[in-house]
C-alpha cells in the first residue's frame, strides 16, 4: 500500500454505538478499540438521544481535545431486527476534520447496524477503511477514504453566505481570525452553527488551519476548560446562556440576529481603520462578484493577506542568531501608518510570532 495511502487510512481513532432503547434509556453499549469515561460522557452529550424531548440531529460533529468526532443519529424502522431500540448513534472519533468523509462512512455504518443488529459487521468495515481505506458491500454501499479530500472538506462552506448575511462586518471576523482571537457563535440550531463556522477558517486560508473550529460546544466544564487552553478559536454553542459568558469570547455572533458584538477587552486590538475598510470592500466586492464561485472569493481574500503579510515581513530584521527576521515596534511606529493600521499590524506581527519582545 502507497505511504500516502498508509497514511489516510491512519486518521481514525475509533467507533462507538449509542443506543435508546424502548425504555427511553439511553446508553453507551459498544465500541471498538477502547475509548476513556469522559469521551464517552462528552460523546452521549452530542447524540441528540439523552435529554426528553430532543429534536433528532442526523449528523453532527465537532473537536474536543485535538480529537474530532462525528456522530450519526437514526431512527430505528419498525421492520429492523432491532426490537428493543428506537433509536441510535454511530459515533466515529478521528484526527482529522472531513465531516463529508465520516457522515458518508457513518451512513453506511448505520445501515449494517439496521439490517444485522451487531456491532461485528461494523467493526468489519472499520477495519477494512482503518486497513485499506476502503469498505465494500453489495446492499449497504462502498466507501473509498481517497475520495475524500481535505481541502475539498475545508471548501465545502460558502464564504457568499457569510458575507451575504454580514456584509462589510465580515471584516470584523477576518481580523478577529488573523489575530487568533476566540470567537463564539450562537445559534439556536446546530446544522446552522455547523454550516457557517466551518467556514471562516477560509478567511485565513494562508494558515489552513481548521484545528481552531470547535463547532459544537456545551456550556459543561470539561469542555469549556478544553476551549480555554486553545489560544483562539471559533467555538458553536446552541445555549443562549453563552451570551452571558464574555470570559468565552473576544467576539460574539449572534447567528440568528445577524449581530456581531466586539467584546470591551478586545476593542483596543479590534480598532478598525482605513486598512480594514479597504479590506471589507474587497471582500464584499469579490462575493458578491456572481461570476465567482466561493473557492475565487477565498483566493482573493489570501491574496490581499498575503500582500499585508509581505509588507510586515519587509520591515522584519535579520537577527543574529538565524533566526526568522522579527519586527520591532519602533520600526513599525517610524513607518508613520495611521494609529488603526500600526495597530492593527502590530497585533498581527503578534499573532505571526514576528514581534521582537
């Protein structure tokens, strides 16, 4: 098997098996190889199946603790051999963020659990994808991991919509992300959380780092304590309590109001100026361009970073110990920038580690 191959196949961590039986129990009842009691705990969380009345969630995902998981939900059809359960979780934990990939996977996994009733046909397939990187089966569908690639999964949200909804205030979310600041998102449904978090690590496409986007957070202290330990982040929340947390957040979006609220700490390294405007306009511009697709937004939006990140590198100097070229303060404030813009730069030879302490 090729390295790269090799490789793909090496991304999942493990599968687990949520069930609610007719009881209106809900319990943790298999999973393959092991998995920790706080995992586990987290995991019966995000299932949509433990509190009354929950509406059903088909698909969600999200991070804790560097691990990415992904839990599909179904309902368990009266001809299922399935008697006692009504319905179940198929949860896969892996390193990896490809939601497309798992929820195709999952799918698959959901309909041998339905048609067999044991977890050994999955563990089969889970096998054969963690092996080969790919599960073939005549009546459940195949699944072939290479089909799925990540930068397809990190083009896969519309940076048109985010910008439709939040016009020249998307700016406010491109600076937020390019000075690793936490940002929090509210919404009362959580396929709208997901849908647009997903996105905005495209903004900073020079990092393509989407190991900052916590898409699915509780207001429950382990996770939060996860969450704190991260530098900066997009974190998605369902509970309308987070808007009182401002300890969670430099900047809050409230999704279902189209609001963005700069937190009061964050303000001073949050100042907009004439550079942020130009920046706004270009990506309003270029969005609402009907010839572009998403992907010439995103290109667009990194080229204009990358011009302001060529320009801060240009006033870096050489160090004589080899390392990278930083930036001083002094040689920033002798450019004469206007105070928004030395601002602005300034934080963000920060966030680049550039500055010279």
């Amino acid at each position: 098997m090729a390295a790269a191959e090799a490789a793909e196949t090496q991304l999942m961590l493990g599968v687990g098996l949520i069930e609610k039986d007719t009881n209106g129990d809900t319990l943790w009842v298999w999973c393959y190889p092991s998995t920790t009691a706080e995992l586990r705990d987290m995991l019966l969380r995000k299932c949509c199946l433990t509190g009354e009345n929950q509406q059903l969630h088909t698909f969600v995902y999200g991070q804790y603790r560097r691990t990415w998981f992904y839990v599909t939900t179904t309902e368990v059809p009266d001809s299922s051999v399935l008697k006692t359960v009504t319905h179940f979780s198929i949860v896969l934990t892996a390193k990896d963020f490809n939601p497309e990939k798992y929820a195709a996977f999952t799918r698959i996994l959901c309909r041998m659990y339905l048609k067999h009733g044991s977890p050994v046909k999955m563990m089969e397939s889970y096998i054969a994808v963690l092996t080969k990187g790919i599960c073939q089966s005549e009546e459940n569908g195949s699944f072939l991991s290479k089909d799925f690639d990540a930068r397809k999964a990190y083009l896969a949200g519309s940076i048109k919509d985010v910008v439709s909804q939040f016009g020249m205030e998307t700016v406010i979310l491109y600076t937020a992300l390019m000075l690793k600041k936490r940002i929090v998102v509210y919404h009362p449904r959580i396929e709208a959380i997901q849908e647009f978090t997903r996105t905005l690590p495209a903004l900073v496409w020079h990092r393509q780092d989407w190991s900052i986007l916590h898409s699915y957070v509780h207001l429950n202290a382990d996770e939060l304590e996860a969450l704190k330990i991260c530098t900066g982040y997009i974190a998605g929340f369902v509970d309308p309590e987070v808007s009182n947390r401002p300890d969670l957040y430099d900047v809050f979006v409230n999704l279902a109001d189209s609001e963005i609220t700069v937190s009061q700490p964050a303000k001073e390294a949050m100042t907009m100026g004439k550079l942020h405007k130009e920046i706004g306009q270009l990506i309003v511009q270029s969005a609402e361009d009907p010839e572009k697709s998403d992907s010439q937004v995103i290109k667009d939006i990194s080229l204009k970073t990358r011009e302001i990140l060529t320009n801060l590198a240009s006033f870096a100097e050489v160090s004589d110990d080899g390392e990278k070229p930083k930036l001083s303060f002094e040689t920033l404030k002798q450019k004469r920038f206007p105070p928004a813009t030395e601002n602005f730069l300034c934080h963000l030879a920060a966030a680049e580690q550039m500055l010279k302490i």
